[in-house]
C-alpha cells in the first residue's frame, strides 16, 4: 500500500474511532442513526482491520458491528460477533472485553433469542458462555467495577441450580420480552 494511502485511511480511522463518544465514527454513526446497518458495518470493519494491521485490537468497531446486528434485529448475527470478540479478547488478555462480550453474547440469546429458537442444546449454549463468564468474574484479575458491573446489568434475576443438572438455564435476563 502507498504510504499516503495508507495516512488517508489511518486518518479516517483516527476520525472514527479516537475522537471523543459524541463526534467518533460520525460518517458510522450517522449511517447508524439513518438505518443504514450494511454501510455502518462496512466502515467499522474497514477500521478493525487497519487497527488489526497495526497489531491492535478493535474492540470498539467490534462492539459497533455487534450493535449494528443488534439494531437491526439480527440477533445471531449479533452474537456471532460477541463470540468472536470474547475468543480476540482472550488472545489479547483483555478480561474485561471477553467478560463483557460473553455476557452480552448470553443477555441477547436469552432476551432476544430464547423464545424463537427451538434448537436442542439453546439452553446448554447460553450456559456454556455463563459458566466461562463465571470463572472470568472470580478472576483476581478482573477490575472489580467490571466484576460489579457486569454482575448488576447481566445477571439480575440469576438462580442457581445445582452443577449436575445442566438442563436448566443458570443465568438469564430477568425481563425477557
């Protein structure tokens, strides 16, 4: 790649993704807002591979691409790309990240997925992420306001059921819709 070429897209970058929450990705954010998921998936892709080509990790476009799935109701999508944050997070040492996409990964398929997915085994996938983001929250690795974060907004409701029985759910949303 031509090295302006290469400036010009580290800019675009440094304008989607360094700048402050209300002015970062604009052009995404904008095409967010208008509804526009393929174009707003488009950029933030565009993004996590320079970054990935500069030996960094996306986590912000990721979790972009995740909403964008999300916003436009297509919730395995969405979770798809939960797992494969959760999976480059783990690479990376990053707990918080592969915490936080493991618990959103479960919130959305319970929330969302639960009532239209008959599949076998839908309960054991949703536990197999709790029980990952079980053992990441008892980590004396994990920042405590993560650890308490996670805990409030992803596992209100939780019950407990005993370790042998893993045909019912352990961890679910509390108001499922």
């Amino acid at each position: 790649m031509r090295p302006i070429t290469r400036l010009l897209r580290l800019s675009t970058l440094a304008v989607v993704l360094c700048l402050p929450a209300t002015s970062a990705s604009a052009q995404g954010d904008e095409w967010i807002a208008n509804r526009d998921y393929g174009k707003a998936r488009a950029e933030y892709q565009a993004a996590a591979d320079i970054l990935r080509e500069d030996g960094e990790f996306p986590v912000i476009a990721l979790r972009r691409i995740v909403d964008s799935y999300y916003f436009e109701g297509d919730y395995p999508r969405a979770i798809r790309v939960l797992d494969d944050l959760a999976e480059e997070a783990a690479t990376h040492g990053d707990l918080a990240t592969e915490a936080w996409a493991l618990a959103d990964a479960a919130w959305v398929m319970g929330r969302r997925c639960f009532a239209r997915d008959y599949r076998a085994g839908f309960k054991l996938e949703i536990q197999d992420r709790v029980d990952k983001l079980k053992e990441l929250l008892e980590s004396p690795y994990m920042p405590e306001d993560v650890r308490a974060e996670i805990t409030a907004n992803r596992c209100d409701g939780c019950h407990t059921v005993a370790p042998g029985d893993r045909r019912e759910l352990t961890c679910y949303p509390s108001d499922p819709q």
